[in-house]
C-alpha cells in the first residue's frame, strides 16, 4: 500500500505536533513544525486544514496562533489520519457506481449470441449473466477484505508510536524583529538537528508504509 504524498507530510507534521503534546503550550506554529521537517509550507497549510476539518487537530489563527492536536497522541490512530487526506481508502466505490460500471446488462449478453450478425459464425459461448456477476461480487469480496485487514492494521498504530526519543521540541516562537529572528534561527537550527532525521522523507517506520 502506496501513501500520497499529502498523506506523508501530514502523518509527519501530526508526529511533531505529538511530539510536543504535553512538552510545550500550545498552540505549535507552522514554523515551529517546519524547523524541524521543511515540509513547503503553502502545502502544509492545506494539509492542517483537513485534518482540523476532521477534527484531529485545533487550530487558532493569529500572530501567536498554531496548531495543536485534539487528543492524546496514543487515542489519534494512523486509520482516521489517512481517511482524513485520502478520502475511500479503505471502502469499496459505492453500489450504484460499481453495478453501472462492472454489471452486465442481458441486452448486452443477447448482443454476443452466436446469431448476432456482427460475429463470426461459430464464435464462443458467451458466460451465462450469473456467472460473470459471480466472479464480479468474489472480486469485490477479496478487495473489501482487504480493504478492512489494511484499516485494521492502520487502527492499531497511533501517534505515540511515532514520537523519536531524542527529540527535543523548540520552544521559540517566530517574531518579526529581524535580529531577534535572526538569533531564533540559529537557535532552531541546532534543535532540528537532532530531531529532522527522524522526520524526513522514506523515513516512516516502514511497517507502516
């Protein structure tokens, strides 16, 4: 099973973000998450809008506005994260869609009779209309259980279990004196070498991927 990109980036982010869950006051800002993995911030903006429009994060706007998430990292599960930016992972398309693209009509098995004017002579019997919407629903039987076994899975990782040792949260916040800022950053880049490693990309637990 392949992640999206934006999947990528926002378990990543969501990671940070537990990361300093009960280490720092939040709200987190988005250049605080950024210090320690450059995700692109006009991306990232995007990302944490869907995930508080899922309810897994809060957010505040403002100068000293951020983000923070809604619950204990151990009760935010990797299942609800990946439903949240990528919609119908784990479910099937619906029924209309699914019998107006994969069921077959009679007039459709009438029109591939050995009498149809457009065939050859003595083609192949065509399989009975039972016998294709059989192997029709088992197919969608093997890819709805695996559907469920892969969300399963995904349900029993929670962002606890992504939180590194090491890390060491940066408590500064961005200001818009330019000096100050300037020592920030030389500040926030000593922190985020101890802790970018753990959040750069391929660099997920790879039973997770």
């Amino acid at each position: 099973m392949k992640l999206t990109k934006s999947t990528e980036y926002g378990i990543r982010a969501l990671a940070i973000l537990a990361a300093y869950h009960g280490k720092v006051e939040p709200p987190i800002s988005i250049h605080q998450i950024t210090s320690h993995d450059p995700i692109p911030i006009p991306f990232l903006e995007q990302i944490l809008f869907r995930l508080r429009k899922n309810s897994i994060i809060q957010a505040k706007r403002g100068k000293l506005g951020g983000y923070w998430l809604a619950r204990p990292p151990h009760q935010i599960n990797l299942a609800e994260v990946i439903e949240a930016l990528e919609p119908n992972t784990f479910s099937l398309t619906s029924k209309e869609n699914s019998s107006n693209s994969d069921s077959i009509n009679e007039n459709q098995i009438d029109s591939l009779s050995p009498n149809s004017s457009s065939l050859p002579e003595s083609p192949p019997s065509p399989p009975s209309l039972s016998s294709l919407q059989n192997t029709i629903a088992k197919v969608h039987d093997l890819i709805g259980k695996y559907l469920n076994l892969s969300r399963n899975f995904f349900s029993q990782a929670t962002l606890d279990q992504l939180i590194p040792d090491n890390f060491t949260p940066n408590s500064n916040r961005p200001t818009n004196n330019p000096k100050k800022h300037s020592s920030l950053s030389s500040q926030n880049s000593k922190t985020a070498q101890n802790s970018n490693s753990a959040f750069q990309d391929n660099e997920l637990p790879s039973n997770l991927l």
